[in-house]
C-alpha cells in the first residue's frame, strides 16, 4: 500500500523536496513521485485527500502514519526533545539569505546588479556553528549515533554548500 505521493520540484533543486525524498526513502515507505515546478513544491499527498506543504510538520506526520516504519522523531535511543533541538537549531543557524529553490542560503536578500553572494564569513559562521552541534552528541549524526528527522532537514542544504560555496568563495 502506498503512504503517499511527494509532490518534488522536477530539477531536484527544493530543500523540502529534498527532505522529504530523503524521510521517504529512510523510512522505506512505498510512494509516487511527481515531478512539479517550484511553486507546487514539497507537497506530500496523503491517500485520504490531506496535503502537507511543510516539510518537517511532514516527517512527523509519516513517523505517526507509519509507526512500524524506521523512526525519524525519534529514532531509537534518541529523545524526541533532542531531535526537535536540532531541527529547530537549523532555521536559527542558516544565514538571512534570498529566498530560492536553486540556491538556498546563498545569496544577499538585496539585489544588485546580480545577485551578491552572503560574505565569506557568513558561510564561516554558519558552518562553524554546525560543526559545534553536531560536536554536542556522540555520533555522526545531528542527535548522536541514529539519523534522525533532524539530519534530513540539515543534510540536503549541506550537501548543497559541499557543492556551491566553493563556487562562490575560493581558497581554503
């Protein structure tokens, strides 16, 4: 039986895309994809006719629906508490950028001639301060030793700047 549909932008650009693919795919829940423009991006399609368009409130909601499935809020061992830490400890770390499904983080919310990136040390800041939380649990992951719904919110941005930011900021 399928849990439900993910509406995705069709370029793979959206962060909550991204999040949910990922909640999906550790979950290893069965679903539809639908490939959409950004505007009708995340969007997860439940079989009795709800739509959720927010990404983390959805990862909750698959955790209930499917509580047989691999937990994310928490994983096992985790505290639910440490998980919503960590998830919230992301909108409070990311940098005040231009909003953008393409390039999310990246650049000054003021336009000029083109679009400046965000200083240096703002990515500097951003990852140091990343590096902290994740240095507060033992483990790899954002709450320790399990991944949690808070690695799939952080991990699509991350994998983003491992990317971008060397494109916009050269040397070490």
């Amino acid at each position: 039986m399928l849990s439900a549909t993910l509406h995705r932008e069709r370029n793979g650009w959206c962060i909550g895309s991204a999040q949910l693919w990922l909640a999906l795919e550790h979950k290893n829940l069965r679903y539809e994809t639908v490939r959409v423009l950004a505007s009708d991006a995340p969007a997860l399609h439940w079989p009795d006719g709800t739509v959720q368009t927010d990404s983390v409130a959805a990862i909750r909601a698959l955790d209930a629906a499917h509580p047989a499935a691999v937990p994310l809020w928490p994983p096992a061992g985790i505290e639910a508490a440490r998980v919503t830490e960590m998830v919230d400890a992301f909108g409070a770390t990311m940098p005040d950028a231009r909003e953008s499904t393409r390039a999310a983080y990246l650049f000054c919310r003021e336009e000029g001639f083109h679009y400046d990136p965000l200083p240096r040390e703002t990515f500097v800041a951003t990852l140091d301060e990343t590096e902290r939380l994740l240095g507060l649990s033992p483990g790899p992951f954002f709450c320790g030793g399990s991944f949690s719904a808070a690695d799939v919110v952080w991990a699509p941005v991350l994998e983003r700047y491992a990317a971008q930011l060397p494109c916009l900021h050269r040397g070490p």
